[in-house]
C-alpha cells in the first residue's frame, strides 16, 4: 500500500503498437514496484513486477514466463514444468514459456524484482 492508502493499480493499454513504448512501461512496472502493487494487462498476459515469495493461481498448461532485466536475481519455484531453485536465469531466454503444472505455482525472487508474464 502506498503513502495515500492506495494498494494496487490495475493498467490497461499501456503498451500500445509501439515496442518503443512497450519496453519503456515494462521497466517502469519494475521501478515504481516497490512502491505500490502494480498489475499491467496486455491482450495475452497479466504482467507484474515481483520480488519475495509469491503464489498465484493457475491453470495446468497455463503459459508462464520469467524475465529479469538485470540479471542479479535468484529464482525459486515450485508447480511449474521447468523449476528453478535458488538459481540465476542467465541467458534472458531461459525464463521463457514455462508451463503451469497444477492450479497454482509459487515463486520466490531473492534480489530485484523480475517481471512474470501469466497467460490470461
């Protein structure tokens, strides 16, 4: 919750037809997130700049995927196809396309936030 009492913002088309744009408002996502819980929704994914421990809900097969701008965070997760533990993403490409396995998956990011990409 924010100075003003405010807990979340939901945002809707922030991403335009311009990938200029796209790009700019992800990383804004990152570093406004530690003020206030920020959720931007595309035409696909909900996406969300997380750090700590965190479960979501989820359907088996659901698309998921990690990427960390910075490259300094450690991953843990748990109910996904490909689980990480305590682990780094390395290459930006590893954290793509990961599958749910259940109807929910847990997270926990040591270091600066990532930005998880849910399918809708």
């Amino acid at each position: 919750m924010n100075s003003r009492g405010i807990p979340s913002l939901h945002l809707l088309g922030i991403f335009g037809k311009r990938e200029d744009h796209a790009l700019a408002n992800h990383l804004l996502l990152i570093r406004y997130s530690h003020r206030i819980r920020l959720q931007a929704y595309s035409h696909r994914f909900l996406i969300e700049p997380l750090s700590g421990s965190h479960r979501r809900h989820s359907r088996p097969g659901q698309l998921i995927s990690c990427l960390d701008p910075e490259g300094k965070a450690l991953l843990t997760t748990r109910g996904l196809e490909y689980e990480l533990k305590g682990e780094s993403l390395g290459s930006p490409s590893r954290g793509v396309s990961n599958r749910a396995r259940e109807t929910s998956f847990q997270i926990t990011v040591d270091g600066p936030p990532i930005l998880l990409f849910q399918e809708l």
